[in-house]
C-alpha cells in the first residue's frame, strides 16, 4: 500500500460548462480528443503535478463520467479527488468545489479542464509562486495587432505590450480566495474569471510565463489542434519511434544592408529579400522541426499575420521554433541543411554557423553543407539561393 502525504495544495477542476461553441452533443469536458476525453487529458496533467487534492465539478447527470475519469487518471491517489456537481455559472461551479476542500488546504488552484494539454510543470509552478497574500496567473504574451472596434469601424490600435493572455491553473492562498467568493456571492457580481474576482476585493495577483499547450480548447478548430499536438500518442507502438521533418525555403536577392544566411551576417554580400531577415537556412530548418511535430509551418506562427517577427534573425525564429516543439512534447535529435548557391562562399564560415544555429535550439546538432548547381537554375544564374532542411525529433 502507498502511503500519501496529506497534502496542503488542491485543485479544483472546473468540468461543468456546456461547450455551446465546440458544437458537441455532449459537454465540453466529455468530448473525445483522442481515445480519451478533454476531462481525462486534463486529469492527467494534474496528477502527474505534485500530490494535491484534486476537485472536480461536473455538470449536474455527468457526476458518473467525472468520476469514471478521476479514477482513472488517479491510480494510486485516487483518496486525493472527489466529483461535486457545479451550479448555473462558472463562479457557482467554483464555489462547489471550495466547499469540498479539506481542512489541511491553504493553496488553491483552479484549473479549467478545457485546458487539457496544461504540462504538469507549469501547475506546480503557480502552486510554488503563491504566496500568503497574492494570487497568482500563467500567462503569455499577446502576439496578434489588436485594435479597438465599434461596429465595422476600427477606432484605435491597442498597445500589446501592456497585455498578456490569461491561462489555468490560477493559484490563491485559500482564506484570502475563500473571503473574496463570499464577498462577491453578496454583491451579485459575475466575474470572467478568479483573478478578476480576488483582485475585486483587494488583493493582488501577479504572473508568471504560461504554455502555448495550455490553450483553452473551445471552437473545433482548438480540438483539431489538440489531436494534431497528441497525434504522435494515437497508436501506442509509436509513441517511442522518432519522427522526421523536411523543411525547404527560396528566396531571391534583394533588399537593402547586409546578408544574413545561417545566423551570420555577411558583409558585402547582397541581402535576400524576405518578411524577416531573409535567412533561408533558418526558415527550412523551422519548416522541418514544425511539419517533423506536426505544428503546421513557418506561415503559421512566424507570418505575415505576425508583424512582431519583421526583421527578426534566425536566433528569435530557431529558439521559438524548439519552445514549441519542446512544449508538444519532443527533443530535437539533429537537423542536417543544404544550401544551394553560388554566393556566399560558404566553407569558410561553416563551423561558425553551425555553433551559432545549434545555439539557438538549446544545443541541438546542426550539419550545413553547401553546394553550387553548376551555373543551372536561378541559383546557378545568381538570383538567389535554396535551402532544404531534415530535421529528427524524438518524443520526449
């Protein structure tokens, strides 16, 4: 028999919503991503966190499914969690499951169980960063333009720096979140979420970095995302094999200043044209290590759509590039690149570039080599260069 710590942390996962938006004739929490549902991804991310309590409100005739789901993902802890059925709104919901917690509990996470691919780390990390007086959010920066609207019209650019996106769990020391749920069942307010409610009465709440995996999985298109990221787990004899991906990129010379190619600047040599820096090898390498993951391409995240990436150099792509494959749960192996091109000569500084690509992805290995095509094709006429990239990811 194993013997469990009394623990002093509990979650309380909130499974009650209707999931209007996803389109599903059953609740949100109880929709398949894979063979198992939204609810039992976000269980286990929870228990494999540290030893808490683990709440979980159900919507009311969904208390069996919750229950079925805790135990599973439970295993040996199953002492630690228990189902209560949720109320009429999100803050009735939470407030069931306040009133479940144990004696022994002074932290409280709550955590939406439609963020089901939250990693484990980062509930501990807000169950560590809680302090007697302040609450405590993961979050992320806001990468989009955002704009303000009436109507058709857009009236006014908002300034993104000064915003973040909130995700789950969010942490409180229990008395101070306890007090402040009292307070807002007397004055009737509904808050968006248990921030803005412990901040209404008082108390501060602070952030720290959250996880691109812990989106919040509400249209059909989140649950697509969901089952790309966990595709790799869908047949069990696959889960240790490792996955390859090719990356390619063109483009021509152009533009104003120096070269960047490989995460060198070459002074002298004429720039390639592009929406960043140009730095083809860069780009095919980022093409390989996202379609090798499957996280869609370098149009998807580093695109026009995004203006924040204008100008950036290979280190900002390449380093966001393995954030992302490391958070969908792989270890870069190796990733091997050819250049194409006449210009510029590039055996001089081949070691260089390898140091300086590898650098950006954490230390992975990184080969370039380099060819001419023998005057043939617009590489060979000196317009531009072609780069292909095969990268190998490993599940981690």
């Amino acid at each position: 028999m194993t013997l469990i710590p009394v623990p002093t942390t509990a979650i309380i996962v909130v499974a009650a919503g209707s999931g209007t938006r996803l389109g599903a004739v059953a609740p949100k929490a109880f929709v398949g991503i894979d063979e198992h549902t939204v609810l039992r991804h976000a269980l286990d991310g929870v228990f494999a966190a540290q030893v808490a309590q683990v709440v979980v409100v159900a919507p009311s005739g969904h208390e069996g499914d919750a229950e079925t789901e805790l135990l599973a993902a439970a295993g040996d802890r199953r002492d630690l969690g228990r189902v209560v059925t949720g109320g009429g709104t999100r803050q009735q919901s939470v407030a069931a499951g306040l009133a479940a917690l144990w004696g022994d509990i002074t932290t409280v996470l709550v955590h939406d169980a439609a963020r089901a691919l939250t990693p484990p780390a980062q509930i501990d990390a807000v169950a560590v960063a809680v302090t007697v007086d302040a609450g405590v959010i993961p979050a992320i920066a806001v990468i989009d333009t955002l704009k303000r609207v009436e109507g058709d019209d857009v009236v006014a650019a908002v300034d993104r720096s000064e915003l973040a996106a909130a995700q789950t769990p969010q942490g409180f020391p229990r008395a101070l979140l306890e007090a402040a749920y009292a307070a807002a069942s007397a004055s009737g307010i509904e808050y968006t979420d248990d921030a803005a409610l412990f901040a209404a009465a008082g108390h501060p709440v602070r952030h720290i970095a959250g996880s691109e995996r812990a989106f919040k999985i509400t249209t059909p298109g989140d649950l697509a995302r969901a089952r790309q990221i966990l595709d790799v787990r869908a047949e069990p004899a696959a889960v240790s094999a490792p996955r390859i991906g090719v990356g390619t990129d063109v483009h021509a010379f152009g533009g104003e200043g120096n070269l960047w190619l490989a995460g060198l600047e070459w002074p002298g040599e004429q720039p390639l044209s592009g929406h960043s820096d140009g730095d083809a090898v860069a780009h095919a390498i980022v093409d390989a290590l996202l379609g090798a993951a499957g996280l869609g391409d370098i149009g998807e995240h580093f695109g026009t759509s995004h203006p924040e990436y204008a100008g950036a150099h290979a280190d900002v792509f390449l380093a966001r590039t393995a954030e992302l494959v490391t958070e969908a749960g792989f270890v870069i192996g190796n990733v091997s690149v050819q250049f194409q091109g006449n210009r510029p000569r590039f055996s001089a500084r081949r070691g260089e570039a390898e140091r300086s690509l590898s650098a950006a992805l954490g230390g992975a290995s990184v080969a370039v080599t380099a060819t001419t095509t023998d005057g043939l094709g617009f590489t060979g006429r000196g317009e531009g260069v072609a780069v292909t990239a095969v990268a190998l990811i490993y599940p981690g």
